[in-house]
C-alpha cells in the first residue's frame, strides 16, 4: 500500500489564499471529491475536494495557514488497487476553464469538479452585463458531498449567460460568455437573446399586469412558503414578492417591475409551477413594457432570477438562495459548505453572528449559534420558578373576588427555593423508593441513652442515628456520593461525605452541613446537628455552614405523615426523606410483635443512580438502623 501527498490544486492564480476550514483529521478515511479543506480568497471561498479516496495519515497545513497552488495538503495511504500514478489533484482545477471562441470574447465552461456529473448549479452569482473580477465567483455547484464556488478565471463583463439554477452540469458545459476588459462590446448574437426579466408579466388593461411564477428550473407544485406583499402594497422592481422552496432550495421570487399590487392569487402554504398566476400589478408609469410577451414562456426569466443576480459582480453573492430563513430578505455572507452544513442543522444563517473577514459566516459560528442554542434551551428553567424561558406560566387571577386577600412578598430564601425547586425537578429524573426500617432496638437505646445526654446539653432525637447510617451507607455505597458534570460526560466521584439537613426555620427552608459524618460518633453528630439546627433557627447560618453536602436528609418525623418524596437537592444525587416512626404489628414467624418501625423514602437522580445501586443502598441503610450495634463499626 502506498502513499501520495494531496497539494493544492490551481485556485485560478491566486497565491497565499486562507486556509479557513480543514474539514478532515489523521486517521479519517476519506472518499475521492470529499471536501478536505477550504479555501477563501478576498471574493470567494471554495471545497478543495480530494482526488482520490484513502486514509489521512499526516495534515501538513493547518486552519489560519496561507497556500499556493502546489502547496502540500495532506498525505493519504491509498486504498488498494487505487491508481498509484502521479496525483491527480495536479491535473484538476477548480477555476472554470476559459475557451477562447473570439479575440474579444471568452466562453467560462465548468472545470474539472472531481469527475462528478449532473452536478446542480444551485446559485448564479453573476447576471448578463455584469462586470467580473477573476476570482469572483460566477456560480456555485452542489454535489452529495460538498459544495463549491466556481469563480471566473479573468475580469470582463457577462454578455451571456448559458446556465440557469436548477441545472445540473458537468465539465465542460458551457456556463457563460465574458468580453475581457478593455476588449470590443459583446458580438452581435448575444445582444439577440432577450433581455433576461424577473417573474413573467402579461399586460391585462389599464396598465394592470399579471405577474406569473417564472421558469423555476422545471420543478412543479412548488411550495410557497412566504408571501412578502399584501394588496396595496407598492413594490420595487426586484423586489421579493413571494419565496418558494423545493427540497433543495428555496427562492426569492422578485417582481418584475415596480407598481402597486391589485390582488394576491396566492397564499402561504400553495403549490405553484411556471405560469402560475401570483398577482396583479398596476405598473408604475402606465402601460406594461412593450417588450414584455403575452406568453411567460417567452418572457419567463431563468430560476436564476433573483436579487443575487442582481447584486453587483465583484461581490461574493449574498441572497442565501439555498437556506430557508426566516426573513428571507436580510441577506448573509456564508461560503456554499457553511450554507449546507446550515440546511442539515436546520439554522437560520440570517441570525448566525458572523466573524470572518468581511462578516463572513464561518463553520465556528454555526457551531457556536448551536451550542448557544443547546445551552440556552437545557438552562431555561433555572431562569425562574415562574415564567422562566420555555416554561408556561400560571397565570394570575384576581383572588378578592373570592373572599378577603392580601399579597405578600416572598423572602430571598422562599424565591431562591423555588428556583432551586423548578430546576431540580425538571432537571433530574427522579425516582424515589420506599422502605421501613425496625428501629425498636435503636428507640431503646437512644431512650437508655437520652437523659445522659440531656446533661451534657446534646438532645438525642433519631437524627444523629440517621446521619451517621446514611454516612455509612455512602461509603458502602459510593455512586451516591458523585456530583454530575454539566458536560454529560463524567462526573465527580467525593471522597468526603458531608451530609445536609433539611431545616425549617423561619425563614424558609435551609440545609447546613455536616461535615465528615462518616468519621464522627452518633454523640459528636448530635451535638454537633444540634448547633447547626440552632443556628438554622436563630437565623446565624453562614453561606459556608450550607456548602459542600454529599447528600440530605429530609426529616419530617417529629410533625408526621408516613411517606413523602422529596426533591433531590443538586447537585448532590440522592436526599432520604424521614416520616414518622410508628408502632406496627410484625409477623416474627410466630406471632404478631409490635415493633417500631420508620419510613424512609429514598429520592435518587436516576441519571447517576440506577433502581440496583438504590435498592442495595436503602437495604443497607435500614441493617444499619435496624441493628444499631453495626452503626459502632
Ligand atoms: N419519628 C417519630 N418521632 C420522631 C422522629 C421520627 N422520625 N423524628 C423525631 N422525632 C421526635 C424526636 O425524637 C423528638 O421527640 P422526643 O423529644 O420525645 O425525643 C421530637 O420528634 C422532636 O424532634 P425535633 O424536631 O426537635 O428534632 P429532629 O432531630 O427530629 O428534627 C429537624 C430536627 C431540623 C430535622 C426538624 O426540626 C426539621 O426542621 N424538620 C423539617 C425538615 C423539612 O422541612 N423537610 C422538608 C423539606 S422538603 O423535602
């Protein structure tokens, strides 16, 4: 298997052109035609296609870089049985080939494109008697695979135009005829071909005429998907007056002269061929132009008519005639790759910013407009608990016309939870499992041991047992004590456990912290809890006693209820919710035992946590309680 070294092939004279995109890496296996890098000159930025298929096995320019025709691309180990001979790339061209057909006049054909055929022109940038530069691009072409600008090799004026959008071509068609500067006026056959015209018009009375959709490339029952004038309106000729798309295009039907529009035969959502009437013009300045047929067959412009053949030559064509936009008027500066590249995401280019030399949109900006977008649309419901970006809102009613009300304003903390609230629980996928654990022994033995720690000034409520099992059971337990990333990528694995406890206090709901519970004694966690909860109460939290938590205990034991399903509090992964602890009959394989027995409801983000790891987990954690010897090992 050998290898061949892929260079620069003729880019029309130009020298020192941008490399703005290498659209390949090492490694990558590449088909012949498939774009490898591309190119953007001061008019035009074009696929530089690979000739032959391979495996990419060294880049030797990078994005930013300048290149000449010969330049070193890249290296590709060719496929089996490939030709081995000398590159083809330096036989190719992507400038239109020139054939010389008068001394003053030039004939532009379509030049090497990669061996592809029936390749469709999906933009005409220039129009008949506009001046070129060489270098300008004249039309742009659309393969399967990539798209490109072909531009014209020398400067001069248009004086006919043998293509139309909506053809397909290959090399060697003709595309079109250019007197070179300074060279005699057009031959006499070109000024023979009618003039090309906007959207076909017939004359009707009165200086009324018909404006009918024009040769739209042979393409039938045509969408309309805009309408851009209502009756009355004064329209400019050129003006777009209706656009329409077909799977592969849309386009700016203009209209053809100025005036006023009389009636609308058309509504969004219609379907459309040439000769289909689209309105009634009263022309400006009396009469419909002598020139114009009563036939729009004879009168009927080419696909390509539209304000980009309009636009002046030197300029890149700007009229995105092959993204749908959403206002299809204001026009982008985006290269034929970055406009496919727009047609496959879906964006409307119109509200890409762009950052490339002359406003031109680059690849990064469609995909930094994307990322936005994706950004923007996953973090819309932290934007509030009511009404954020993309949620419905409540709306309000007036209460008073049901009894006596009054409003009152939320504390920092009440609006701060409910936002927590609304993100957490759109956020995370929840599930919450339930279980109950007999603490008949362990209610003994904190009873046993609770007026010894009254003295010492600790109440011994269940709590402290519940934070020191749940230390334990993260520890056994570790895929409860990870933390998310945003990326969706990986996720932080604590080797810390710190638990959070749920407060009422009168300001709202609050959590401190516990830190390091899982290295703490049951007694050291009461007194500890306790000063937290006081201080919670007293209103003396600072924001560090609420930070760092691993996971939260929920109690609602001591006011009642036997089971709830609280919300995980990110970005911690799980949160048990504590009822209250009641006496209930037990089959001990005998006879009926009343044994103490506690709810526990376990919430978990199933995202990090699946049903196995949470059912282990709250296993785990009702042995612990149920023996409270295991909670001193
Ligand atoms: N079952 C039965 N009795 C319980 C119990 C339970 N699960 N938990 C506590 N008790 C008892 C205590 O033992 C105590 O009784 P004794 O004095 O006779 O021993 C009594 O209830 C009062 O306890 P307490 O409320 O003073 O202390 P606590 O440790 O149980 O709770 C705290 C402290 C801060 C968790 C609690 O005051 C609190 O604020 N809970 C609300 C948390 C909350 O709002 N959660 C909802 C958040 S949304 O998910």
């Amino acid at each position: 298997m050998s290898t061949e070294i892929i260079r620069v092939p003729d880019i029309g004279g130009a020298a020192d052109v941008d490399v703005i995109e290498i659209s390949v890496k090492v490694g990558d296996t590449i088909e012949a035609d498939q774009s490898i890098i591309v190119l953007e000159t001061d008019k035009a930025s074009m696929d530089v296609p690979a000739p032959k298929a391979g495996k990419v096995t060294a880049i030797h320019i990078k994005e930013g870089d300048t290149v000449s025709e010969g330049d070193d691309i890249l290296t590709i180990e060719l496929e089996a049985g490939a030709s081995e001979t000398a590159p083809a790339v330096e036989e190719e061209t992507a400038q239109a080939a020139p054939m010389t057909t008068a001394a003053s006049e030039q004939t532009v054909m379509v030049p090497d494109i990669g061996g592809a055929e029936g390749v469709d022109v999906i933009e005409v940038c220039v129009a008949e008697g506009d001046d070129v530069q060489e270098g300008d691009s004249i039309i742009v072409l659309e393969t399967d695979k990539a798209s490109m600008d072909i531009p014209s090799p020398f400067s001069g004026k248009v004086v006919k135009l043998m293509i139309k959008e909506g053809d397909t071509v290959s090399e060697g068609d003709e595309i079109l005829a250019v007197t070179v500067e300074g060279a005699a006026a057009p031959v006499a056959e070109a000024k023979s071909e009618p003039a090309p015209a906007q959207s076909a018009s017939a004359p009707i009375a009165g200086g009324v005429e018909a404006v009918n959709v024009p040769d739209i490339g042979g393409a039938t029952d045509v969408d309309v998907i805009e309408v851009s004038v209502a009756v009355g309106d004064k329209v400019a000729e050129g003006d777009s007056i209706i656009v329409l798309e077909t799977d592969k295009a849309s386009m700016d039907i203009p209209a053809p002269k100025s005036g006023t529009v009389k009636s609308l035969s058309l509504k969004e959502g219609d379907k459309v061929s040439e000769g289909t009437l689209i309105l009634e013009l009263e022309v400006e300045g009396d009469v419909a132009a002598p020139q114009a047929p009563a036939t729009p067959e004879k009168v009927a412009a080419p696909a390509a008519q539209s304000p980009a053949t309009k636009a002046p030559a030197k300029a890149a064509p700007e009229v995105d005639q092959s993204a749908v936009l959403a206002e299809p008027s204001k026009k982008v500066h985006a290269g034929p790759a970055v406009r496919m590249l727009a047609r496959e995401l879906g964006v409307d280019l119109s509200l890409v910013r762009p950052t490339g030399p002359r406003n031109r949109i680059l690849k990064e900006d469609l995909h930094a407009y994307v990322k936005a977008a994706v950004q923007k649309a996953a973090s819309a419901p932290a934007a509030g608990a009511t009404g954020g970006a993309g949620l419905p809102t409540v709306p309000d009613q007036d209460f008073s016309k049901f009894g006596e009300v009054e409003v009152v304003k939320m504390s920092k903390i009440q609006r701060l939870t409910a936002e927590n609230m609304v993100r957490n629980s759109l956020v995370v996928p929840q599930v919450t499992q339930f279980d109950k654990a007999d603490i008949s022994n362990l209610e003994e033995f904190r009873k046993s041991l609770k007026p010894e720690m009254e003295k010492q000034g600790v109440k011994l409520t269940p709590l402290p047992f519940l934070i020191k099992a749940v230390a334990q059971a993260m520890v056994a337990n570790p895929s409860f004590n990870v933390s998310l990333m945003s990326d969706g990528e990986s996720y932080v694995q604590k080797h810390y456990v710190h638990i959070g406890i749920a407060v009422d206090s009168p300001v709202g709901l609050v959590v401190p912290v516990l830190r390091d519970a899982d290295k703490k004694s049951v007694v050291q966690i009461a007194k500890e809890a306790g000063e937290l909860i006081k201080k919670a109460l007293d209103k003396q939290l600072k924001p560090a006693d609420m930070q760092g938590g691993c996971f939260t205990i929920s109690s609602l034991g001591a006011i009642g209820g036997t089971g709830f399903t609280p919300i995980v509090n990110c970005p911690e992964v799980g949160i048990l919710g504590v009822s209250k602890a009641d006496i209930e009959p037990r089959w001990n394989g005998k006879e009926f035992e009343p044994r103490t027995m506690l709810p526990l409801c376990l919430s978990y983000d199933h995202r990090a946590i699946n049903g196995g790891d949470a059912g282990r987990f709250l296993t785990y954690l009702n042995a612990l309680l149920s023996d409270v010897r295991r909670l001193t090992l």
